[in-house]
C-alpha cells in the first residue's frame, strides 16, 4: 500500500509540472484563461490527459471526454441516494494481494464517509473491483450487492470493441440507485406486513375475549337459574310434607274419639306428642335441602297410623267381650 501511494503521489508531482512551465511561458494571460487553468487543475488535466479529483484518479485519461458526466453522476448518487463513489482507474494493482482485499484496505485507510463505494480497475491487467466501505447501511455492504455492483461495472468493459470506461462507472451508479429503492420499497413491505399481523393478532385475541366472556356470562346465569329452581322445589316438598302433617293429625284426633275415655286420652295424650313431633319435623324438612328427612316423617306417619287402626281393633275385640259377659 505504501508503494501505491508513493507512485500516486509521484504521478501527481508529474502531472503538476507541466501546468507551471505553461504558466511561465505564458507572458500575459487574460482573465478568461487564468480562471479556466484553475479550474481544469481541480478536476482535470488537458495537457497531460489526466483527471486527478477527490473521487476521480484517472492518470491515463480511460474516461476522456466523459469525464463531466461521470462527475455529475457521482454527484447524483450522492445527493439522490447518499452514496459517496470513488473511481480509480490503474495501470496495475502490482500486488500479490488478491485485489477485492487490497482495494478494501486501500479504501479503509481514507476514513471514508458511510455509504462509499470505490470503483478499482487496472486496464493492463483487465481487473475490476469494487469495494465497499465497512460503515456503510447493508443493503450496500451485503455480499451480493457488491457482486451485483461488479457485474454492472463489468458489462460495458467486456463487449467487443474497446472498453467503455465511463460507461463502466455510470452503470455502475445505476446499480447502485436499483439498489437503493428496492431496499426502500421491501422497508416499507416489511413494515406494512409487521403493522397487518398485529392489527390480526390483535383483533384475534379481541374476538376470543369477547367469546370466552360470553361463555362466563352465559353459565353464570344457567347456574343461577338451577339455584333457584332448586330452591322452589325444596319449598313446594316443604308446603306438601307440612299439608300431609296437617292432614293425619286430624285423621288420628278423628279416630281417638271414637275410642274408649281412658284409652282416648292416653292415645289423644300421645298423639298430641307424636303430632307435636311431626310438626316439628315438618318444620326442620320446610327448612333443610335434604329429601331423606321427609321420607323420615313420612315412614312415622305410616307407623302412627297402624297403631291407631290396631287400637281401634282391640277396642272392638274388648267390647264384643263384655257383651258377652254380660
């Protein structure tokens, strides 16, 4: 590298002395030509054929004539697109380094700014190069745009007849402009397509919340109905079991007092007990949710009820007696 950089230099030093011993020879220049000699010095070298500028190195004059458009391409790309493009047009490489290497440290050692892209060719050699700066956005330093970027670059030079050097630099920067708003435009689609799965994710899980709180809704209500139904029914077996209660008391009163005074009132003594115990158990079945108690008070009026038919029985049996004996 240090070798390249002493030949440019050399070149530069050459390139300049010609333009003094003009300047020395010519013994009044007019305005007009003194200001076209500072500018050629900026940009190119007629006299000499070479264009020496901050993005353009082109000793051996390969860009001739083109040169203004090329330099208004470059300008482009960068305003347009924000890409820095440096041209260096060479004899060789004269280097052993794989050229795709040297033309990368060759580029990193400028401190370029992001987003640079030199274009290196060695006519002699037929070698063509781009590099890309290491700071620079990845659609631009991606492997395959810097082969896309050569290949571009590589066409007009390999087409019959001579090389088409500048043609080679502009197609170049078209790449590099296809490049750039294809990156943009699969931005804004991967954005579009980032922003349409969350609105759908979004609205799926607003769909399945409205469900799932449907469903809650929908069976806290059947279950409240269910309560209430149980409810009911508890109380109409309370109602019934307290009328089957009212009912036999007064059926076993009825049959008390068709029997004897003493054994009446002992059997009405009794049944007042045993009413008094089914009232109340009629009472605790009104209030309990279990159906086994009132199957409970059902079985002791049933047993009530064949005491008072066998009582009345012997009462007969006892009065046919005494008939007899009589």
């Amino acid at each position: 590298m240090l070798a390249v950089l002493i030949a440019l230099f050399c070149i530069f030093a050459v390139a300049a002395l010609p333009v003094h011993a003009d300047a020395d020879d010519a013994s009044s220049p007019s305005p007009s030509t003194s200001s076209s000699s500072s500018s050629s010095s900026s940009s190119s070298d007629t006299s000499t054929g070479a264009t020496l500028s901050a993005d353009i190195t082109d000793p051996e004059n390969l860009l001739g004539d083109n040169v203004t458009s090329v330099t208004d391409m470059i300008t482009k790309t960068k305003n347009k697109y924000g890409v820095s493009v440096r041209l260096l047009y060479l004899d060789s490489f004269g280097t052993t380094v794989k050229p795709s290497t040297w033309a990368s440290t060759l580029l990193q050692s400028t401190s370029p700014q992001p987003n640079t892209v030199l274009l290196a060719v060695a006519s002699a050699d037929g070698n063509l190069v781009v590099a890309v700066s290491n700071n620079s956005d990845e659609w631009l330093k991606d492997q395959k745009a810097v082969d896309q970027l050569s290949q571009a670059a590589s066409e007009p030079l390999t087409k019959k007849g001579s090389p088409d050097w500048s043609g080679s630099a502009i197609a170049m920067m078209n790449e590099i402009a296809k490049l750039k708003e294809t990156s943009t435009s699969k931005g804004a689609t991967t954005v579009s397509t980032v922003v349409l799965v969350a609105g759908l994710v979004l609205l799926v899980a607003l769909v399945v919340a409205i469900i799932v709180l449907a469903r809650n809704a929908r069976g806290a209500h059947s279950k409240g109905g269910k309560q209430d139904r149980s409810r009911k029914a508890l109380r109409r077996s309370a109602k019934r079991t307290q009328h089957t209660g009212g009912a036999s008391k007064h059926a076993h009163a009825d049959h008390a007092d068709k029997a004897d005074g003493t054994f009446g009132q002992e059997q009405k003594s009794k049944h007042d007990d045993s009413s008094g115990s089914a009232s109340d158990l009629a009472d605790t079945g009104a209030s309990a949710s279990d159906e086994r108690h009132t199957a409970a008070v059902d079985e002791y009026l049933k047993r009530f009820s064949q005491q008072v038919t066998e009582h009345s029985q012997e009462t007969r049996r006892q009065k046919r007696n005494a008939r007899k004996h009589e």
